[in-house]
C-alpha cells in the first residue's frame, strides 16, 4: 500500500503527515510506504520547516531528512490514497484528475476523524509554535483513525 500526503509548499503540513504516519505504520508492522509532496513549486527541494522539524522531534518522529517536491500527474498512479490537508489543495488535485479512479483517491486528511464535516489542517507557515503544536495534534488523531478505518 503507497499512500501520499499533500500540501501547498510541502514544508509544513504533509511532511509532518508522512513523518506521523510512517511511524505508526512501522510501529504497527503495517507495509505501507508514504512520502508527501506540494501542488506548489514553491520549496521544491527543500527541507521542511523548522518549527516543523521542532514539533516532529518533539513527539519522536524525525523528519528531518525529508525534501520537498512537487505533486506529479504519475502520483496517482503510483499511490493507492492521497490524503490533502484542506480544500484548496484539493481542489487542486482534482483540477489534474482524469478518471473517477484518480478522484476516489483524494481524500481530506480530516475525513476519517471528522465524517463529512470537511475539517482542514490550517496551514502553520504565518503562525507560531502554538500553531504548529495545534496542527501535529490535529494529523497526528487524523493518522491514528486512518490506520484504524483502513489498515486495521
């Protein structure tokens, strides 16, 4: 199973997802691979963030080593879910879809956690460490009920 987390600059939101992720599923022996991109070009080959970093280290998961990179059409080939971190980025993602196949594989991080309520994961990159706080809280009780609908 390949799953793949999606923001704006992949800086800031889904390389936390990708870490937090990762980690559970290891912790679970769960064989899934997961990485994480941006539908912007913006910090293409960057590392995250380092309130990002900070927040990750913070609750064990190290995501350090991670580098930025931008969201490709060959992505929905090669992953089985891409979860997005809120509606614009959404909305971008279907805006490249070709196929009802592409389209049931976007879903909102939030979905599992919040049924039907289109809760987003705010984006942190203007706010303070409280913000990134708030928003690891928020991916990481998203990732736990993910692995609990889909893997578990």
């Amino acid at each position: 199973m390949k799953i793949l987390m999606v923001c704006l600059g992949n800086i800031c939101r889904s390389p936390l997802a990708e870490g937090v992720f990762r980690n559970k599923s290891n912790y679970r022996k769960l064989n899934i691979i997961v990485d994480s991109a941006g539908t912007s070009d913006f910090h293409v080959g960057a590392t995250p963030d380092y309130r990002s970093i900070e927040v990750a280290r913070k609750n064990n998961v190290d995501i350090s080593n991670l580098t930025a990179r931008k969201f490709a059409v060959s992505d929905f080939s090669n992953f089985d879910y891409i979860f997005v971190m809120d509606l614009n980025n959404y909305n971008e993602l279907m805006k490249l879809t070709e196929n009802d196949s592409q389209r049931r594989k976007i879903i909102l991080l939030t979905e599992f956690l919040f049924p039907e309520q289109k809760i987003q994961v705010p984006d942190p990159y203007y706010g303070d460490e409280k913000d990134f706080e708030t928003v690891y809280k928020l991916i990481e009780d998203s990732c736990e009920k993910i692995i609990e609908k889909l893997f578990l």
